[in-house]
C-alpha cells in the first residue's frame, strides 16, 4: 500500500467566510500524478491556494506528511513548505532577473549553501527541464514553454517532495504542452515527485493523470474521482461523462 502524501479533510475553500467548495475530503498518494479539474470558474485554483497555504480555508484541514498546513505556524510551517514546490500559471519569474537567477534565489533565501554550490544546484535544476542552453536568458526572452519549465526548476530548487502546477499548460500549443506532459512523467518516475496539477486540458490529463477530482460550482464539491481514462468511459456520471468526451450538455 502506497503512504499517503496529502489528506484533504472537510475542507471549506473559499474567501471572507463565504465557501466556494464545501466539505471536500480527498487523499493523495506518494508518488502519484494526481489531477484537479472541473469546467472555469469552479474552483479548482481556490482549492490549490488553500492546500498550499496562500489562503486560510473556512474551514477543514490540509495535512502534508503528517502535518496540518492550515494549524503550523512559524519555524514549522516554514519546514513544511520547504517540502512543496509550487509552479503558478503565468510563472511568476522575476523579470529582472535571468533564469539562473532565478532558480538560484530559493536556495539563497532558505539555505546556508556557498554561491558555487547554490549555481551549480540550479544548473543541474535548469538541466532536468532541458534548459541547459537558456541559463542567461531573462523571462522576456523565453518562449511560453520555456517559462513553464524554468517555472518547474525554480520550484524543484529546494528538493521538494510534492510539486503543485496550477495550469501548466494554459497559452500552449499542442507540441509543447506534449512536451510538458513528458516532463512531468518523466520528472514524476526519475525523482518519485508528487504531482498535484490544476488543468482542464483533457490530452493532458488523460496522459498524465494517475487519479483525478472533477469539482463542479454548482454542487460546490466533487462530482467525480478515479483514473480519467476510466471516467471517460463511466456514462453513469453523465456530467464527468460529457466534460471527458467534449459533449455539449443537452
């Protein structure tokens, strides 16, 4: 049996008290590729904030190796989030910098490391999402797809057991959000990374995901879970059924 990475227990997600998914409740396994989704506007990124600790929940817990994000505060929640790396859609890198800087800057800020060491960690950090060729380039000068992986290295920085991508593959086209996924697998069997990924790319998602969560605004919680190539195939749950095969609702 698999140890549990992450436990989601009645988490209320939302902001000011007013819960935008209620009562969600999920595990997630060491190792495992596991997938947020659901239609725009339903939450999905809410949720991811909430697990991450970027915003208090109503209520509920996010308990990461054995620790509740939402109730560590201080040194321990500073440990705790040096376990987890996070990728958000657009980035995020700092444009003055170049992308070996910004690669270097994790390790600056939460590590003793010599400049030599912290370099040569980013490079090898920089190398495992293929930009070997790119170290000195700023983000501006760096395609979509090329943001997105020096995005992945910069949260790989600190050696985190868990990465957390919030619309990896949104502005891509289909060759290189391809070539994303076939990072993420690869980076997910070399490294044994945990993967928790917001998307409503369905190519993805098929060829990535080992379990996935569909929340849905207007139940406000988790109309579907399981292995997606199952649930494409499940015409029990007509909605999961539709949003997989891209059929209009009727």
């Amino acid at each position: 049996m698999k140890e549990t990475a992450i436990q989601v227990k009645n988490l209320y997600a939302g902001y000011n008290n007013q819960a935008i998914m209620e009562d969600l409740c999920f595990d997630i396994q060491k190792g495992e590729i596991f997938v947020i989704l659901g239609g725009s506007g339903c939450g999905k990124s809410t949720v991811l904030k909430h697990m991450i600790g970027l915003v208090p929940p109503v209520s509920g817990k996010v308990i990461i190796h054995g620790r509740d994000m939402v109730t560590a505060g201080g040194k321990a929640k500073n440990r705790l989030l040096q376990k987890i790396g996070v990728a958000f859609q657009n980035g995020a890198l700092f444009g003055s910098m170049t992308v070996l800087e910004n690669v270097m800057l994790p390790l600056k800020e939460y590590t003793d490391l010599p400049q030599d060491a912290i370099e040569t960690i980013a490079r090898v950090k920089l190398g495992l999402v293929g930009l070997e060729q790119g170290l000195f380039l700023l983000p501006d000068e760096l395609s979509g797809g090329m943001r997105k992986r020096a995005a992945i290295a910069r949260a790989m920085a600190l050696d985190p057991s868990i990465l957390f991508l919030d619309e990896p593959s949104a502005g891509l086209d289909p060759l290189t959000s391809a070539g994303l996924d076939r990072l993420i697998l690869d980076l997910a069997a070399s490294l044994g990374i945990t993967f928790v990924i917001v998307t409503h790319e369905l190519e993805s998602i098929i060829t990535i995901a080992d379990r996935t969560i569909m929340l849905e605004k207007k139940t406000k919680g988790i109309i579907a879970q399981g292995p997606p190539r199952e649930l494409k195939q499940d015409k029990s749950n007509p909605y999961a059924y539709n949003f997989f095969n891209r059929n209009p609702e009727i």
